[in-house]
C-alpha cells in the first residue's frame, strides 16, 4: 500500500486529494494496477505525510506529530451488497413508489421497500427477511424494527388497507389511451389448510392437494402490471371476468377498451358484460370449441392458413379470426411426438401384463387405456383392439387378453393439420382492426401469462405460508409492486439492448459489494464506505454503465453513504 496524492479542477480552483492506495496484478494481463482503499484528504497534512512514511518505511517515522502513538491501523471491515440493491432502491426513487405509498408513515415505507427488494433479489419469507438483508446496505441504515417480523406483520396488515388505492394510483400514472387491457389469471397455493381463502380448485401447479387462492391480472400494451384481485381458490376464471370488467369501468373509469382474454375465460355470460360496458373484445375459444371449428373447415381453408397466416370468417353474426403460430405447432409436434412415444411403451408392458393372467378384465384394460392415451394427450391417435384368449361369462371377468395397437394415420394427419392454428371470436370491425391486428392485439396477453411466470419463477409467490385473508391479499400486492419494480426496469434495460431477465442482472451486479475501511492513526481516524472494485467488479460497473445507470447509482449511493457515516 502507498499514498497516493491527485488532484481535480473545479471552477478554476484546485482540489488536492489523498487516497491509500493498494498494488495488485492483473490475473489476465499480468498488468500491475491500482485499487483505491481509503480516502483520507480529512486528515491533517502532517498526518497523511506520517501515514506516507510509515508505508514507505514499515514504521512511523516522527511519532510525536501524531500525538506520540506509533500506531497505524487500518482494518478492512464489512462488505455489503451491493450494485443490485442500489439498482432496485434507484428505481424505487425514480418510479416515486413512495408516493404509491401514501397511506403508510415514512418508517411503514421502509419496510415495504425492504420485502419489495428482498423478492427481487432473494426471495423469502417475512420470518428470514432480517437474516437475508443482514449484509445490505438497508439493514445499516434501517432501525433493527423495521425489518423485525412483528412489525413486517402489522405493516402487511396496513398495506392491505390499501389494497385498490396502490392500485389506482398506477393506473391514474400510466398512459393507458390505446385501451388495451390484457387479462388473465392463475392460482397459488399455500402449506397448510387454515387460509381464509383458500379452497380447492383448478391448479395450475398442479398441485391438487393444496388449497390455494385464485389471483387476476390485468396489464397495458407493454406488459406493465395495472391492476390485480385476488378470489377464494374455488372460484372458476368465467366468474372473475365479469368482476374485472366492473372494476376497470367503476374504479378506474375506462370508458373504451379492447379486452384480451383466453379460452379459460370464455363464456356468454362474460361476453355479455364486456358488450354492456362498451368494451370490443378479443377472446381465444375453448380449445374443444376450437378444434371443432378447425375440424369443420375444408382442406383448401386449412391450407390458406400456412399460405397467410391469418383467416377470417363470419358465422351467425360473430366475426372469427383462424391464425397460425409456428411455436404453437412445434410445441403440439413435440407433445404429440413424444405422447405417441410414451403410449407405445405404456401399451406394450399392459399387453405382455394382459397376455400373462388374470389381472384385467376387458373393461378395466380399455379404462387403463384410455386414461394412458388421455394424459399422453394422444387419445383419438391409435387403434386398439382387445380379444379374450379364453372364455369369459362377462366384461368384468379377469381373464387373459389380447391387446393389439397400431397408430391411426388418418387421425393423425388430421391432428397435424390444426396443430399451431387457433381460433379468436372477437367483437372489432373489420374495416378498423385487420384480421393480422387482431392476431397481433392477442399475442400481447403473452406478456400476461409471461408476467405470472415471471412472478411465479423469480419472486417466488408460491408458496403462500400466511393464512389470514388480509395478509395474503397483502403479499400478493408485494408481489405486485416487485413485478412493476421489474418490468420498469425491464423496458429501461431493453432499450439498451439488455435482453436478459432484470432478476438474474441484479443479482450478479450484487457481486459488486461495498467495503467499509477504517483507519487509527494515533489519535486520529477516518473512515469510508466505497466500492470494492476488484476485476469483477469493474466488469459489473461497466455493465451498469452500459445501461445508463452508473451515475444515477452513484448519486443514490452518496446520499445512503452520508447515513452510513453520520
């Protein structure tokens, strides 16, 4: 280590600075560079001047200019995270959620930033958020109460109090003008079976032995989160529709809209109520409805769908849009594929099971069958038939059979003819909205669906451990907040090329930590919280720089410094 002595210009005046300065060798170019360790310009001269001995030396050269003390002690203390959480606590500033907050005092706000941040960065229960932010910056400058358990609780019981009003003001702060309202819904499932709300339904975890709740999401053309509710877990998707619709017409006063749902929430009632409140809609059909329109155009129509990619048609006053998704096909290719796969196997272990003895009878061989063939999602593909090879007084008898399968060649070219191709009903003119328009105003409710996922996969909704209504409701809307954190911050990141998920950036910039160093030279100290910029870190730094946020950082970063240091 050495002291180094630079200097900068400001308004034409000269600022002279002095930093402890550490030698190190670069692994990669075996380069000799600099890493700064501690600034130390607040000392007297006479001191900084001794300190400079002492390196240069190995001991302090006049001890009586620093009070008669041979001591030099410099102790490289605590690292905490990091560029990632500064990266979140910037978004916050710059989003003004605080304002979103408005109902809780300044203390409730900290604490709602902190859970906020701790799913996007590490997701967890209330219970370990202390020990998870025990190495960040927020659980130095936060009182221990903030990020106890106890009063994590009670601030969850009043931000649910304010449960819609978050709600409207981010809908009152977005530009919604080009109404178009993405909607869909999922479920969560809790441990336990003491929730409030929870019940059992329809899992799309498929976790059908956990009760769960049943949450719906709308969101704006750019996949920016607007509103959500949440429903017992026994509520079907065609019932929320109706809900949602009188939530955006009474709540948020939209007047016009385009309503983009899935084929889960189809349903007349539902169609009804979106006409009534003046909305146009979008809707995918149920997937029988759409198989057996599919199923009823002709070859020649079927064709046209490769050729253009989109069709449309008119049947009994309601407009029809048949569309192509070459991802849709791959995927149906490769379900079918591997489903023909896996019930060619399953088939052939029952018939040499059947062949042997007495451990089917006809009819539970051919339900065996069909449940194989129905969760292999092949069902319709082969045809199977099953012969006695002894005599039998009923179906129900055990005896041995005979189970012969082949595939279904017919049924599966005509599989392979829909495969990738859907069917939209939509209530938009014609002579406005093209058939490709409409296509393409549906394939934005992926972002949606890519919104739970995101929610489900990276923030970690599931499971659910609280069991109190208002709690649950509560950590959903956490969960919210964290997502509109992240898909901000996504939109920002995409503009500079950034393509990678916002969660896995920020916590590799994470690896950029904060070292505190202090320094006992006699009678006199100094102490600094900086940047501990080794090689990776320097990486990360020019990746935060990359987007454009380095010196934002920065300055956010001075501000929580002061704290720091009183």
């Amino acid at each position: 280590m050495f002291v180094k002595k630079g200097w900068s210009y400001y308004k034409d005046k000269k600022y002279v600075s002095y930093n402890i300065v550490e030698s190190y060798r670069d692994p990669e170019t075996g380069n000799v560079r600099h890493r700064n360790v501690l600034n130390i310009t607040s000392l007297p001269q006479h001191v900084i001047d001794s300190i400079d001995q002492a390196f240069k030396t190995g001991s302090v050269v006049d001890p009586t200019q620093i009070t008669g003390k041979a001591d030099l002690h410099i102790d490289l203390g605590d690292t905490v995270r990091g560029a990632g959480l500064l990266s979140v606590y910037r978004a916050w500033k710059q989003l003004k959620m605080d304002g979103l907050l408005s109902g809780l005092t300044p203390a409730e706000k900290e604490s709602v930033l902190a859970m906020v941040t701790q799913r996007i960065l590490e997701p967890g229960s209330k219970l370990s958020l202390k020990e998870q932010l025990s190495d960040t910056i927020l659980s130095r400058i936060y009182s221990k109460k903030r990020l106890n358990e106890d009063e994590l609780y009670r601030v969850m019981d009043k931000l649910h109090d304010s449960f819609y009003a978050i709600q409207d003001r981010i809908q009152k702060r977005e530009d919604v003008s080009p109404v178009l309202l993405l909607y869909d819904c999922t479920s969560t499932y809790f441990e336990g079976q003491c929730a409030e709300d929870g019940r059992y339904g329809y899992s799309r975890d498929k976790r059908w032995d956990r009760y769960q709740v049943v949450v719906g999401l709308v969101c704006s053309t750019e996949g920016v989160p607007l509103a959500l509710e949440v429903w017992p877990g026994d509520t079907a998707d065609k019932s929320t529709v109706i809900e949602q619709i009188q939530m955006l017409k009474e709540r948020f006063g939209v007047k016009k809209a385009i309503f983009v749902g899935d084929k889960g929430m189809y349903q007349e009632t539902a169609i009804e109520e979106i006409e009534m409140a003046g909305f146009d809609h979008i809707l995918s059909l149920e997937w029988k409805k759409q198989r057996k329109q599919l199923e009823a155009l002709g070859p020649h129509q079927l064709s046209l769908f490769d050729e253009m990619g989109v069709i449309e048609w008119q049947e009994d006053g309601v407009r029809y849009i048949g569309c192509v998704s070459e991802l849709k096909r791959r995927r149906a290719q490769h379900i079918r594929e591997t489903g023909m796969q896996r019930a060619e196997e399953q088939l052939a272990g029952i018939a040499a099971t059947a062949r042997k003895g007495r451990y089917y009878s006809w009819v539970s061989l051919r339900t065996r069958i069909k449940e194989i063939l129905s969760k292999e999602k092949v069902s319709g593909l082969w045809r199977i038939e099953i012969a006695p090879l002894q005599d039998m007084d009923s179906p129900e008898e055990r005896v041995r059979l005979d189970l012969t399968f082949e595939p279904d060649e017919a049924s599966i070219e005509k599989r392979k003819s829909i495969e990738g191709k859907y069917v939209l009903q939509t209530s938009l003119d014609s002579e406005e909205y093209s058939a490709q328009k409409v296509d393409e105003h549906y394939r934005g409710l992926m972002k949606t669906e890519r919104a739970f996922r995101h929610i489900k996969s990276y923030l970690k909704i599931r499971p659910v451990y609280h069991y109190k209504r208002e709690r649950v409701r509560a950590h959903v809307l956490i969960c919210f907040l964290a997502y509109y954190l992240v898909k901000k911050m996504e939109l920002e990141m995409r503009e500079t090329c950034e393509n990678r998920e916002v969660e896995r950036v920020l916590r590799h910039w994470d690896k950029l930590r904060i070292s505190h160093c202090q320094m006992q030279a006699g009678d006199h100290s100094c102490e600094q919280w900086d940047w501990a910029l080794g090689e990776e870190g320097r990486k990360i730094r020019e990746e935060i720089s990359s987007v454009g946020w380095w010196r934002s950082v920065q300055a956010y970063w001075r501000g929580l410094r002061k704290t720091l240091t009183g």
